[in-house]
C-alpha cells in the first residue's frame, strides 16, 4: 500500500464529494471497524453501507466473525463476511478507530488496499493508520454523529425511508457513546443532532429498548456473575471486577455479543476509575476503563490501546493478578482530568 500521510483533519464541513470521489474509483469496497465492535463502530458501518448503497455503490462490511445478534433490528439490508487472510478490497473504510493497533488480524486488508478512508472520533492513537481519505474530529460523541454531519449533502438526497434508517443507526451509535446520555461526552452537540435525527421520524423510545434493554437471562446472569467479583482498592478510589473465560464457557455464551459490564457499575459514589477484566482467551484480558476523574486515555495508550479520556481500553496477557496489579499502578499514576 502506498498511501499519503495526509494530516489529520479536525474539521466541521461536508466531505461528500472526497469521499465518493474514492468510492466511485474502487473497484471493490470493505468497511471495517475496531476489534470488540461496539454499538458505534458496527452500526455506523450499517449505515454508511446503505448511503453507498443508495448511491449506486456495491460493498462488504468485514467483521471479526463475532456475533451480531444485538444489531438485529439494524441488520435487514446489511452485507457481512467474517474476515479471512485471502480478502482484497481496492478501498477500505475504517470507522471508530484511528489505530492499526486496534484493527487486529484485519490490518492486511489495509495493507492490500489501493486506497484508505478513516472516519473517526477518538483521539490520535498510537501507531495511526495512513490514509487518503482521514477525518478525525472527536468534538463529535459518536462516528455515527461525525458521519450524520460530515455526509449531511448525501444523506439530505437519500429517499426518506433510507435516510430514517441511517437516523435509526445513528442515534443508536449515540445511545451506545453516551450511555443514553449519561457519560461526560453528553453535550449540545449531542442534542442538536439527536434533534435533527427526531426529525427525521425515528422513535427514540423504541431504539432504546431494542438496544440498551434486551437482554436475554443468560446474559444477566453472566452479569450477576461478574458483578459478584467486585473489588475495591486505595480505600474505595478503585473499582475491578471481571469475567474470565471459564464463565463464558459454563454459561455457554459469547461476551463480545454484549455491551461492557462497567455500564452496571457506573454511578458508584466515591470512585475515581472503573476496570473490568473480561478474559477472551486463557491469558488474555480485554480491560474497559472508566473515569471522570483520571484520564483513561492516557492510561490505555500505555500498552497499545485507545478511546476517549473519560472511557478506553486495551488489550494485556498474563494472569489476573498480574494485569490488575498493572493496571493498579497505572491508575496511582494516571493525570487528573482538569
């Protein structure tokens, strides 16, 4: 792959235009977002798939192969494949994530790739993924939002049944980064565009219970389970609890299906940072900080991984103990937020 390292964009303006000028010369196209996909990342692809679609354009949302199954209400005119090695796309949208470090085994397709696109909210992250096509822009709560503005032109022209399911994408790309409202990233931005979404028909009541309140009972008690393990440390500053693999396996289910345990903790009086331990393989810890404290980004850059400052994760091997104690240090050691 030969691409320009374009800067990085920080822009509020319409990029209709520079992006179909990339879709239009593919001869092939993959959207794709971070490894452990959230309501975000997965149903912004949903919806950018439909606005190509509707334009004309042919593509294929890559996934990790993990289970989909809570974006069902979303999933009626979605194409998806699982990722593997012999997969070549002349144009890759990556969206939510700035980072070859969290694309996982799906980083040759940006190797094979002609040409890149990255549209993203988060913060620059370690190891960036080059780009001809990057916008950056983490004033904006959700990509699904930046995505909602930036292609505003495209999406005004979409006949209006297309353009109210990419509202129903989009709003619940910011139920899922705001935690209905309720994280620090919930500012007028947020409600303008929720505003405007409204307009356009969807039924925010509904979207929230298809998506923050349909859980199955073996997921609340993987849940109940998880909570059950909580510790505090540093007199009550520090929150853990965790997962490991064996729960998943004796309660035969996938945790990737389901959003982060740290949603049932948050709102615990007296904590300065929440992190959850979630073991996806024998030694290996997917871990979700949480803080409006401490500054969470900066702690999980440390070790390759990413997000906001107020809520990140990153990848660590080794025992529970061992991680925790890292992960301990780090959070004695992290920057206060103001």
């Amino acid at each position: 792959m030969n691409h320009n390292d374009h800067d990085i964009q920080l822009m509020n303006k319409d990029i209709s235009s520079d992006f179909f000028a990339l879709v239009k010369e593919a001869e092939s196209i993959a959207l794709t977002t971070h490894i452990h996909s959230d309501g975000d990342g997965m149903v912004t692809c949903f919806a950018l798939q439909e606005i190509m679609k509707a334009s004309g354009f042919d593509s294929t949302i890559v996934t990790d192969g993990e289970e989909l199954d809570r974006y069902a209400f979303l999933m009626r005119y979605t194409k998806v494949q699982a990722f593997h090695e012999d997969m070549d796309f002349g144009l890759v949208i990556v969206l939510d994530c700035n980072s070859y470090d969290r694309i996982g085994n799906r980083h040759t397709l940006l190797d094979k790739a002609r040409k890149v696109a990255v549209l993203d909210h988060h913060m620059i992250e370690h190891n960036h993924i080059p780009a001809d096509l990057q916008l950056v822009d983490y004033s904006y709560p959700s990509v699904g939002a930046l995505i909602w503005r930036s292609m505003r032109e495209t999406i005004q022209k979409l006949n209006p049944a297309v353009r109210k399911y990419v509202a129903d994408c989009v709003y619940v790309s910011i139920l899922n980064d705001s935690n209905n409202f309720s994280n620090a990233n919930t500012n007028a931005t947020m409600f303008e565009i929720s505003a405007e979404l409204a307009q356009e028909g969807i039924k925010a009541h509904e979207l929230h219970m298809a998506y923050l309140q349909n859980h199955s009972a073996k997921e609340m008690l993987y849940v109940g389970r998880s909570l059950s393990t909580i510790r505090l440390f540093e007199d009550g500053k520090y929150l853990f609890l965790h997962s490991d693999k064996a729960l998943a396996e004796e309660l035969d289910v996938d945790p990737s299906a389901y959003m982060s345990v740290t949603r049932w903790v948050q709102g615990i009086s007296g904590l300065s940072a929440i992190a959850y331990f979630r073991e996806d393989e024998p030694g290996m810890w997917k871990i979700s900080l949480r803080s409006l404290i401490l500054d969470m980004h900066e702690v999980a850059a440390r070790h390759g991984g990413g997000g906001h400052r107020q809520a990140s994760g990153l990848t660590l091997m080794g025992s529970l103990q061992e991680v925790q104690e890292v992960i301990l240090h780090d959070l004695k050691q992290a920057n206060s937020l103001s």
